[in-house]
C-alpha cells in the first residue's frame, strides 16, 4: 500500500486506535522460504539474535489528530526480511518515549553489539508485541514502559508525561513518540542506566547517550533522530 501519512513531518497525535488482527500477514504468504534462508544469514552474523514475535502492519492511516490501522502478529525473522523487501502491502510503526532529564537533556541509548542494531543510537525502544494490544487495541504507553525498563532499568510508568503523542513518518516506517520528563539531571539518570547495565549478564544496550542540544548528535545516530531533537529543542 502507498503511505498514508506525508513523510518527514511531525503531526499531533490525539487518538491511536490501531488494533491486532487474528489473521496471518499477507506479506509473509509465498515468502516463507525466502524468509528461512534470510533468517539463517541473519543469525549467521548475529548468533544471539532471537526469533521473536512483533507486528506488522497490512493497514494504516492518519486523519485529524488520529492515527489508525491494523496489524498482525509475526515472526522477528519475518520482519528482518520485511526490512530488506520492503513491499507496499506492509507498514511498520515503532512507538519512541522521548526521556527528558529536569535540566532539559534527552536521554537516548546506544544498542549492543550483539544486537541487530549494534552500535545504533536511538531512544530505548522496540517494535510493537501481540502483548503491547490489551482487547485488541494497542497501548502505546505500555509498550514505552517496558521497553525503557528492559533497557535502562528506568521506570516510567507513573512519570510525567506529554498527554498527547507525535508521528514522524520516513521511508523505514513511523516513529510514535511522546516526551516524558524525568524529575533528576541528565548525570543523575545516565548513573542509575550505567549501573543497571553493568548488573545484566546480557545486557540490551552498550549505555546512555545524553543529547543537550540540537548540535550535540552522536555517532551512530539513527536519521529518524534529527528531526525529533530538532523538534524538542525547538521549544516545541
């Protein structure tokens, strides 16, 4: 399907009402094959890569402040290939919690090298899980809960947060982000993520990445950022 949100713009998001189908993906149907013999050179040069389950989406719009769609359970391997066929049919949409420390840093991370993303900085993120879809509908908010608490140990859950989300569409799928503001200074968080990091046997991600201005980009950057820190540092 062609995308139906404009790309490289940031739109307000006041309701998403995307919601988890039952039925197989079209995109996986005839690809099976192709899907294996991918995801066996994918764990050929990443042997801890582990064959998961995400969503990808068959529907998806945007239309007065609501994001909407619908999408199905599939394999992580299926994904992989998805990221190197990227056919109309299929939309993927990745939800970014913007942590923002009281002395206005935001607070990314930098991927492990045993992960798919090794060396990739972004905001502690993952794709969208059939659990992240309470009756049938996704929690986007959920989702950033447990994946900045699997990363960096930081519980978000009852910080406080931006009531209303933002989407930036790209060529390599939709970023659904809302700012949340930690009640400590950058060091004071950038410490308590060293050290839950340095507790895992395995851990996610290689560390913290503090960003304290719009000119302040690190290395390994993914590009969907630029415009997301522009756009805090803005005074948005």
């Amino acid at each position: 399907m062609s995308h139906p949100l404009p790309l490289d713009v940031i739109l307000p998001v006041d309701h998403i009402d995307v919601r988890l189908d039952t039925s197989p993906h079209p995109f996986v149907q005839g690809r099976e094959k192709a899907i294996a013999e991918n995801w066996a050179l994918e764990v050929r040069e990443k042997p801890a890569v582990f064959n998961g389950t995400v969503v990808l989406l068959s529907e998806f719009g945007y239309a007065d402040g609501r994001l909407y769609g619908r999408c199905h359970a599939v394999s992580y391997s299926t994904f992989l290939y998805w990221r190197k066929d990227r056919v109309a049919t299929v939309a993927h949409a990745f939800a970014h919690p913007m942590l923002v420390s009281s002395d206005n840093a935001l607070i990314a991370i930098r991927m492990a090298a045993h992960t798919v993303n090794a060396g990739k900085v972004y905001f502690a993120a993952g794709s969208f899980e059939p659990e992240d879809f309470p009756d049938g509908k996704v929690d986007a908010h959920g989702n950033m809960v447990r994946e900045v608490r699997e990363e960096t140990g930081i519980d978000i859950s009852d910080v406080r947060r931006e009531e209303r989300y933002h989407a930036l569409a790209t060529e390599r799928g939709t970023v659904i982000f809302r700012r949340y503001f930690v009640e400590e200074d950058a060091e004071s968080i950038t410490s308590r993520i060293r050290d839950f990091v340095a507790a895992e046997s395995e851990p996610e991600i290689e560390g913290p990445v503090v960003i304290r201005n719009a000119r302040d980009l690190a290395e390994g950057l993914m590009e969907h950022m630029k415009p997301m820190i522009d756009w805090h540092f803005s005074g948005t």
